[in-house]
C-alpha cells in the first residue's frame, strides 16, 4: 500500500489521503497546541508561504499522546491554529502516531530512519517527515529541528517538483 492510499480524515472530519496533494512535496508533522514546541507553528507556516506556489505543503496531524499536549477538540484545534499563528496548512483529525492504535499513516512513515539511522517511534510533538512529489520519504527530522534549519530547508529545496 503507497502512502497515498492511507485514508486520512480532515479536522473537520471530511475523508482525505495524501494522493489529493499528489505531485506535491509534503512535510507531515504531529502538531500540538499545549507544548513547549507549539511555537513552531509559526515556522511551518513561513515554510507554507513561502514554498506553496512551487508545489509544496505542511500536513498537520495532531497528537495527544505525548503529557496531554493537544486536549482540545477538532474545533479548539482549528480555532487556535488559525487564531494563533495563522496556519493555512490542512490540519487532520487527531490521531495516535505511536503505540497500538498508531495510524496507518505513521505505521509506514516510522519505519524511515532519522539522520542517525534511528528508525521507529515519534520521540514528541513537531516530528517531520519530508516527502517527494511522488509519495517517497526524503527525510525524517526530530521534534529538536526547527522548521527553518538549515538542513529542513536544503532538503526541502532538493525534493521541490517546481
């Protein structure tokens, strides 16, 4: 099964997959409201602005599976992305990116190892995973790596289709 085969389901509860942002380079993030790392937001939404129109986008997925950290309903969760930071990004329904109920989604996008090698669970909040235009995992990066860091954003430039 291709990454874009997983059945996804928006925040507003609408069914979705990746394939509707086929073509594209993607960077798919457990997202978090209520966390030290929250303020990254911000930077995915300067990577959304600023590589959009060259066929790029953010993919949101909260998670509550690391203190708690997004409680909130699917409505809070859009009301304090859109309010807070600006996100223009599509947010996805909550989901579990470790444990027993993993999603599916994060089931094969776990088996991609980091820069160390280390393959495996989602360590916290603000995990990223870049994709190709054609579904292919590029890179993983730690909860740790900004947004802009220099070696997201190289990476990011290398994987753009436009």
């Amino acid at each position: 099964m291709s990454l874009y085969d997983i059945p996804l389901r928006t925040l507003a509860g609408e069914p979705a997959s990746l394939a509707d942002h086929k073509g594209k380079a993607l960077l798919i993030v457990n997202v978090a409201s209520k966390c030290g790392l929250t303020p990254q937001y911000a930077g995915l939404e300067r990577l959304q602005q600023r590589y959009a129109e060259r066929g790029f986008t953010v993919l949101g997925f909260p998670c509550n599976q690391f203190l708690g950290q997004e409680p909130g309903s699917a409505e809070e969760i859009a009301t304090f992305c859109s309010t807070t930071y600006g996100v223009s990004f599509p947010l996805f329904e909550k989901i579990d990116v470790n444990g027993d109920d993993r999603h599916p989604l994060y089931a094969k996008l776990t088996e991609t190892p980091d820069a160390e090698g280390a393959a495996g669970d989602i360590q916290w909040n603000f995990e990223k995973f870049l994709l190709t235009a054609d579904g292919t995992v590029a890179a993983r990066f730690r909860p740790g790596t900004e947004p802009e860091a220099a070696e997201l954003i190289a990476a990011l430039e290398a994987h753009l289709p436009a």
